[in-house]
C-alpha cells in the first residue's frame, strides 16, 4: 500500500459540521452497544491525558476516544501488560495509553527490560519480532499482524545467504527493520539512531548494509567504510523531494529542517540536520527552533508539538499506513482476547538474537 502525500494536513479536523456530529452519534452507539461510554468515572479517570491532548484532539471527539483510552489503562494493570510504542503512533496512542515510547532503538532496548507477561506492540511487525527474540519468556502481541514496512518486505533471508555468497567474508550490517529471517543472517543490526557508529565498530574496509539504499547512502557520507547496499526504500520517506524544502522556505524565511536518514540524498542535502526520531526530539527540545519542518511521518510533529509549544510545526508530511493501523480499537481487542501474538520458533531466536545484543552493546551515537 503506498502512503499519502498528505499537503493538506493541517486543514484535516475542517471538515463539515454536521457530517462530524452524525459520525459522532453513530459512534457514540457503537460505543453503547459495545458497552464503552463517557461516564463521570471515565471522564475523570482520563482528566489528565485529556488535559494534555486537548490541543490536538477536537473536543468534540474525545468522549469516543476517552472510554477506550480508560479502558485500555484498566485492563493493562488487569493482565501485567506493558505497551510500548513508536514516535510515529499517534497522540491518543502515545500519550494516551503507552508505557514507553521511543524510536526503533529505544524499543529495542526496552524490551530486554520488561518485567510485565505480556508486551503490546504499538509499531509495525519487525518491532514486535525485535521485542520477542529479546523477551523470549513473554507473550508479544502486535494490535495488526498486517502493519508491516516496505523496508523489510524488500529482503528475505534467501537473499542475504545469496550476498554472502557473492561478497564472502563480509560482515553483514542490517538496519533493524527487517525480518527475524534476515536478522539470523545478520552479523549486527543498526538503527538510523547508530548506523554510522555501528559500522565503524566492524574496524573493517568494506561491509555490506542492507536494506536501505537511502540510510546506506548517508552512512557511506559519514564514514571512510565502504558500503555494499540493496535496494529497500521506506515508502514514507521516499516520497519527500528537495522542491518541498525549497518551496516551504520560501513561506517561512526562519525555518529548520530535519530529515531522517530514509529520505532521499537530494532530501538530506537540503536540510539543516539528519537524524532518527528520537534525535529530531532531541534537537527540538534543545534548539527550540521558531518554525520547524520534520520531514517524516506525521505523527512526530503531532507528538512533539505537545511538549515544545514555542515552536511551529510546519506540517506538509507523510502518513505510514502500517503505522497508522494500529488503533485504540484493535489495542483493546488485543488486551482483551490475547489476540495476534507474535510467534517464532526458537532456532530463529536464537540465530538473530546476537545481532541485536550486539547493536545494543553499542549504543547511540550522538
Ligand atoms: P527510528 O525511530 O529508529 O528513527 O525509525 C524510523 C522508522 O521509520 C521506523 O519505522
Ligand atoms: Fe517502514 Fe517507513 Fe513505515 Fe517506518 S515509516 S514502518 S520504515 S514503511
């Protein structure tokens, strides 16, 4: 499925009045038969989260987006489940009901740490996978089996034996969105939070770094190792040009842009700093830009806006569809039913798990 190139974001919640209070009344039913209804104890179990949201949420949507969010909490205390979730979740998921939240490495990592039984997922399948080859012991449940990523469908395990044979004796660097297939035949694992750092750990001429074209390209710009690539693309991040940049310069004279190393080069290029989720965070929080262009998936600058009020969020953006499949709905369901578990035999475990611990000894770069 190919992602939206979404200009109009910023006109999304203008729509027609009353189409808005009809689907708001149906929901509203659909809410009471399901038993989910704004009562004084949800009202004031949520206060807080709504309180924080209410800038980004339209009043008139949070008593549907309250009872799930109250009854998600709930039921997590009920059943010793955790949720983790991806900076690209949106507000009502990432403030609303997670526990930790973080880029790719950061759920990684988190995942070694879990004490609960049960760890939801709120991110795509290869984050999931990550979290149950570190947490074997635990149940780890994906709200959607289908919320995928281009990144990993563009290669297979086959494909790396295939690369190995070609380039023997090479070490094998995999970005972490792929496969638990692809990280057995991983040497190590990065993410865009320590590629570069990852690479030169290796103390090697050549490697091959797969399956980003894109975050390979950067790399190769930042190191003297030489970069044997494939050709993923994430199809989020693909879609951004420099004629969006130069354009949007032209509107806001002051304005900063940050690029995640899946943009294209030409992207990079144009921007004043490259770095994965957590460091656009970062630089937000520390730079305090005036106007600010993310170019990446838009919940980030939803989340961010939150807690850097001083800064404005240019928002032309694009939506991953995979992330975007994960729902308070489908949270609840999973809570409920133990639904759509993660499962991978133990041999696969056992052959990927080293790459992660090894990318996690590492660590960030800063
Ligand atoms: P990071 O959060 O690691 O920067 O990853 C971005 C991404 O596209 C995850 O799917
Ligand atoms: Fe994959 Fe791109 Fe979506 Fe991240 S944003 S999950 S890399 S398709």
């Amino acid at each position: 499925m190919a992602a939206n190139t979404d200009f109009s974001y910023i006109d999304k919640y203008k729509c027609d009045n009353n189409i808005v209070t009809i689907v708001c009344i149906l929901l509203l039913f659909v809410l009471m038969i399901n038993q989910l209804t704004f009562n004084e104890e949800v009202k004031a179990g949520t206060l807080g989260i709504y309180k924080k949201l209410k800038n980004s949420i339209p009043d008139i949507e949070w008593p549907l987006i309250a009872p799930y969010v109250y009854e998600i909490n709930k039921l997590k205390k009920e059943t010793n489940s955790i949720i983790l979730a991806h900076n690209y979740q949106t507000p009502q998921i990432f403030y609303g009901v997670a526990d930790i939240v973080g880029d790719s490495l950061a759920l990684a990592i988190e995942a070694t740490k879990v004490k609960q039984d049960n760890i939801i997922m709120c991110g795509v399948h290869f984050m999931a996978e990550t979290a149950k080859i570190m947490s074997p012991q635990k149940r780890v449940f994906l709200p959607n089996l289908k919320a995928g990523c281009s990144l990993a469908d563009s290669i297979t395990g086959k494909d790396v034996i295939q690369l190995k044979k070609k380039y023997p004796g090479m070490p094998v660097v995999s970005y972490v969105n792929t496969s638990a297939d692809v990280k057995a035949e991983t040497d190590i694992c990065c993410t865009s939070a320590n590629a570069v750092k990852v690479v030169e750990s290796l103390n090697v001429k050549r490697v091959i770094f797969l399956p980003d074209e894109y975050l390979a390209k950067y790399v190769a710009s930042q190191t003297k190792v030489e970069i044997i690539s494939w050709h993923g693309k994430c199809e989020v991040h693909e879609q951004f040009s420099e004629k969006d940049i130069r354009e949007l310069r032209n509107n806001y004279p002051e304005l900063t842009v940050i690029a995640h190393p899946e943009c294209p080069p030409d992207v990079i290029k144009a921007s004043d700093f490259t770095g994965s989720t957590s460091h656009m965070v970062q630089y937000v929080k520390k730079n305090k830009p005036k106007n600010v262009f993310l170019v990446t998936e838009c919940s980030m600058s939803d989340n961010i806006e939150i807690e850097n009020p001083t800064t404005n969020f240019v928002k032309p953006c694009n939506t991953c569809p995979h992330m975007k499949s994960i729902t308070l709905k489908n949270i609840l369901d999973c809570l409920k039913h133990k639904k759509n578990e993660i499962l991978i035999d133990s041999t696969t475990i056992q052959r990927s798990r080293g790459s992660i611990e090894k990318m996690i000894a590492i660590g960030r770069q800063n």
